[in-house]
C-alpha cells in the first residue's frame, strides 16, 4: 500500500515535517510506502524554480503561477496514479492554503480513502473537508490503532498460503 501525506505545509511551522515524522514509522511498520510531500522540494521543478519561486510572488507573479502549478501537478498525479491512501492532518495552518483542501477533494473524487486527523475541534472544521474524509480521527494514537487493526488484519488475509 501506498500512502500520501496531506496537510499544511506553506504556513505550518517546520512545514509541517514534524506529524509526518510521528506517523510515517508507523505506516512503514505496516509495510506501507510513504510519500511525504513535505520532504519532496524538489518535484518536478528546475533548479532555478526550486531556488526561486517563493521569491517570484512577489515579484514575478506569472512565473510563481507556473512554477505552483508544476507542483500542483505533481502532487496530484501522486495521488491519482500512486496512492492507495490518504493520511491528512487537519489543523488551524490548513485553513490559510489550499492545497490540502485540492488534494482531499481529488482524493475523494477518485475513491481514493481519505483518514484525517482533526487537529482542532470538528466544528471549526468545515463540512466539505469531513465529507471528502473516509474516516475522522481525534488523535494520531486513534488513527494508529485503526490502521494496525484493518492493515495488518488485511495483510493477514492476503499472505501467501492463508485462506479466509
């Protein structure tokens, strides 16, 4: 299984690294593939966009606009042609971007399972983003618990030489 990491980057402090640092051992652990988006800088961007396009929206608005869109792309695709799920911590810096908001929504247009992590009480988060959320968790330790219950019980099932 593959797994996408959503959630506030741009405006999360350390970009968000340090949710995905707690949860990622735990997902491998389930023998699960992680793709942290928060650690991918580089995408699909040139070196000279890679060093540059923060800078540009302020001052070259058309060539961050191109470069963002490079991005959004990549992530996207990620998501359409290799996740098999999506683990999304929903938090107040979530609220200031877009792109977790793009991503969930995409997500959940493609079928693809969506499990957030509320981050906040669900009544300041908005009912779009807990529709487009497969299943809604208080905490990491709840979201933990339901992934080793369903993914290990399905890698059970699925061994070589196992019947149901």
């Amino acid at each position: 299984m593959r797994v996408y990491l959503s959630g506030a980057i741009e405006y999360a402090p350390g970009h968000g690294r340090a949710w995905r640092a707690r949860i990622t051992p735990v997902l491998e652990s389930l023998g699960h593939s992680v793709y942290d988006p928060a650690l991918d800088a580089k995408k699909n961007l040139t070196d000279e966009e890679l060093a540059d396009f923060r800078s540009w929206k302020m001052t070259d608005l058309p060539r961050f606009q191109q470069a963002v869109r490079k991005i959004i792309a990549w992530d996207l695709d990620w998501i359409a042609h290799r996740t098999d799920f999506v683990v999304c911590y929903w938090d107040e810096h979530c609220g200031r971007g877009a792109g977790t908001q793009g991503e969930l929504t995409f997500a959940h247009r493609q079928d693809i399972p969506v499990y957030l992590v509320a981050g906040m009480p669900l009544e300041q988060i908005s009912g779009w983003i807990l529709a487009c959320s497969t299943e809604v968790f208080q905490d990491f330790d709840a979201l933990q618990q339901y992934l080793c219950g369903r993914y290990a019980m399905a890698a059970v099932l699925t061994e070589p030489g196992k019947t149901s």
